[in-house]
C-alpha cells in the first residue's frame, strides 16, 4: 500500500460517518422540523427543473452549483442543529465505527502524569 491511500480512507470515513450522522440528525424528532427542512430544501433544489446555472449549458459549472447547494444546506443544518443531540449521535457512531481491525490496533499508553 502506498501512503497516499491513507489519507484517502480516512477522508472518505469521515465523509461516510458525516452522512450517517446528518440521516440519524434528520430521522430524531427532537431535531425541530424547520431544521430538518434546510437539507430537504437542498434536495429539492437538485430535483427542481429551476437552476441558478444550467448543467448542459456550462457543464462543470452547471454541476458544481448544485454541490455547493447541497454543502452549504448540509453545512448550515449541522451548525445550527442542538448540539446536545448531535453528541448523542455522534457518540453512537463513534461506537458503531470501531471494527476488529481497530481493536487489534489498540495501544497500551502508560498512564498520564498530570502536572501539580
């Protein structure tokens, strides 16, 4: 394995673990419906036949507005989003990630000296 698949694994794990967090944030009704609602907006921006720039007309820039639509929807929906139930959630997930591969990984670190 070369050192650029590393990182590479790691970007794509943080992206799938941030997909999974906003799908849970979006499923919780303790999340208030108008929140849930600016993701939603996103979608329907994607769907909608109205666009700030055509996708055939200027192809990549076409398609680059509807990827920064959704990013800053999903962006703005995490900032705002109760932090308390995102920790929830993100507590969870860090649970749920942990796979034999990283059991075996596991460290003994000797214990931390705190300064007085």
């Amino acid at each position: 394995m070369s050192r650029r698949s590393a990182p590479r694994k790691g970007v794509w794990a943080s992206i799938k673990r941030q997909a999974r967090l906003i799908v849970r944030l979006l499923r919780d009704p303790r999340v208030p419906l108008w929140m849930r609602a600016i993701p939603i907006l996103g979608i329907v921006y994607l769907l909608s036949p109205i666009e700030l720039l055509p996708d055939v007309a200027l192809l990549p820039f076409g398609i680059l507005d509807d990827a920064v639509v959704m990013i800053v929807c999903l962006t703005i929906f995490m900032a705002i989003a109760p932090p308390d139930i995102v920790k929830d959630h993100a507590g969870w997930l860090d649970a749920a990630d942990i796979s034999i591969d990283d059991l075996q990984d596991v460290r003994r670190l000797p214990p931390r000296k705190d300064k007085e």
